[in-house]
C-alpha cells in the first residue's frame, strides 16, 4: 500500500507565496524604520531594531524564494 507523501504545511506553494509577501511588507517596514529613526537624533540609538528587523526577515525571504525556486524548477521539469 503506497500512499503519498505528506509534505508540511509551510512548504505548499501557497504558503510560500503568502510568507513571501508577509515577509516583504515587513521587509519594507523596516527599511521606513530606519529612516525614521535617522531622521531624529532622540531614536538614533534605537536604530539596531529595524536593522535586526529587516534583517530577519530578509533571511526568510531568502530562504522562502530558495523553496518557491525549487517547486518552480520541480514544476518545469515534470
């Protein structure tokens, strides 16, 4: 009996496609944080929470358009 392989919730395409634009709205959220905490001298030391923000998610994006590429490449070659 051959069943077929449940692949996680996160690796569905859907879900990478919707992580991808969460992650780039939060991405861009956090390149305006930056910019408003250079702006005005009083959060100039609050700079690294955008930074780290933006960081992270721009480590996601990363890793979720490697998983999109692949489906993508899995797709084409089928």
């Amino acid at each position: 009996m051959f069943r077929k392989a449940i692949y996680p919730f996160y690796d569905s395409e859907k879900a990478c496609v919707i992580i991808f634009i969460v992650m780039l709205l939060i991405l861009l959220f956090g390149i305006a944080g930056m910019s408003a905490a250079r702006e005005d001298a009083q959060y100039a030391c609050y700079t690294w929470v955008p930074v780290l923000l933006s960081t992270l998610s721009l480590a996601v994006l990363i890793s979720t358009s490697v998983r999109l590429l692949k489906h993508y490449r899995e797709r084409i070659l089928k």
